[in-house]
C-alpha cells in the first residue's frame, strides 16, 4: 500500500493526482496546514515538517516532482512514464524538473511575502518581481503547448502533472490572469482529466472525513 501524506491542495497533490491517474491503491493522510505547527507528530515521520511524505514500503520520498517519476515507472504499461531509450526521455525529465525547481519556487516566494509572513516582514517588491520570474518562465509551457496537447508531444505523462499543479499554484495566487493563451488552453485540458477531478474530490472527502478544513494551504492567511 501506498500511503500519501498531503496538505489540501499543496505540493502533494502532484502525488495525489498521479495516483489517481495510475489508479494505484493508496492511503491518503490529511494533515492541517502547516504540518510542522498544527500536527507536530507528523515531525517523527518527516523532519522537515513538510508535505508531501510518500511511504511506499521501505521507500520514504519527500520531493513531490520526484514522486511523479516514481509512481509513473511503477506502471508502465499506463504510459506516463517516459523510458531512457525513448527520444523525448530528456525533454520529459528537463520538464518534471522544471516544474519545482523553476515554477513552483518563484511562487512559493510570491505566497510567503504576501500573505505567510508577519505583515512587518512582508516584501510586496519580491513578490512581484518573483510573479514576473515565474510568468517569464512559462514562456516555456506556452511555446510547448502552442505546438502540442501535451509537453510530450503525442501524450500525456507525469510531467504533465508535474507542471499542472504549477498552473494550479497559479490559479491560487491569482497569477493566471496573466496566461498566455495556449498555456490557458492547456490549462483547461489538464482539468478536464477525470483523474485530476478525482484527487480533488479525494482532498475533499478526506477533509471532512478528518475533520480538517477543506481549504486550500495556498488560500490559508495566518
């Protein structure tokens, strides 16, 4: 058994999505925002206090784009994972990298020193230039799907995910106004996935099933 330790709609719904669309078995463990503070246990299972933890056995993974690598090669009859052998495997890892490392980390600078910090220590200037450094990165995304569905032309694969849950930061930090067309347009196709529908009514069910609040980490404001 798989067992996924998520935050509503953090980082480790990349995982939690992946899951879905393997239609792998797995435990979802909700946890309150933010774990390291309001669930201090979860400090004996990751150290980091973060999300997400993914326990598969003796594997123990706390990198969320990693993850999307991991559980793709656990079934690669389903197609998301890329083999070393096919010619788009380095453009498929560059992307599921990309995807933390270059978008997802000008975002999570924009959501501190806007809303997590304490109002004297928020920086509205390193928001914004870090919303314009992400917006400049997904310059990427936009050329990638002006040509094809997928970053993979041809099909859908982890870094999909991996990238989507970047356009879903977005949405959350109110960046997606800003958009180019055919990101938005890819945007959409990715929601439209009954897995992705899935894993976000999943979040919800655990939710209410554990009695935490069903809001979003990035629409929390301390």
């Amino acid at each position: 058994m798989i067992h996924l330790h998520h935050c509503v709609s953090a980082r480790s719904f990349r995982p939690l999505w992946m899951l879905e669309e393997l239609q792998l078995p797995y435990r979802l463990h909700l946890l309150p925002f933010p774990p390291r503070t309001l669930a201090r246990s979860f400090l004996e299972r990751n150290p980091l206090g973060t999300v997400p933890l993914l326990v598969h056995g003796d594997v123990r993974m706390t990198e969320s784009s990693a993850m999307c690598q991991y559980l793709a090669a656990l079934r690669p009859e389903a197609g998301l994972d890329v083999s070393a052998a096919d010619p788009a495997f380095g453009a498929y890892l560059n992307w599921l990298h990309m995807a933390d490392a270059t978008l997802t980390f000008p975002q999570t600078l924009v959501l501190r020193y806007t809303h997590f910090e304490p109002p004297a220590r928020r920086q509205p200037q390193v928001a914004d230039d870090y919303g314009r450094w992400f917006l400049a990165r997904l310059r990427a995304v936009e050329s990638a799907a002006a040509r094809s569905d997928w970053l993979c032309p041809g099909r859908f694969t982890a870094a999909d995910v991996a990238v989507g849950y970047a356009l879903l930061l977005a949405q959350h930090l109110g960046l997606d106004a800003q958009l180019g067309e055919a990101t938005r347009a890819y945007w959409q196709r990715l929601q439209a996935r009954p897995a992705y529908r899935r894993a976000l009514a999943a979040q919800q069910q655990a939710a209410l099933d554990e009695g935490i609040s069903p809001q979003p980490s990035p629409d929390i404001r301390p």
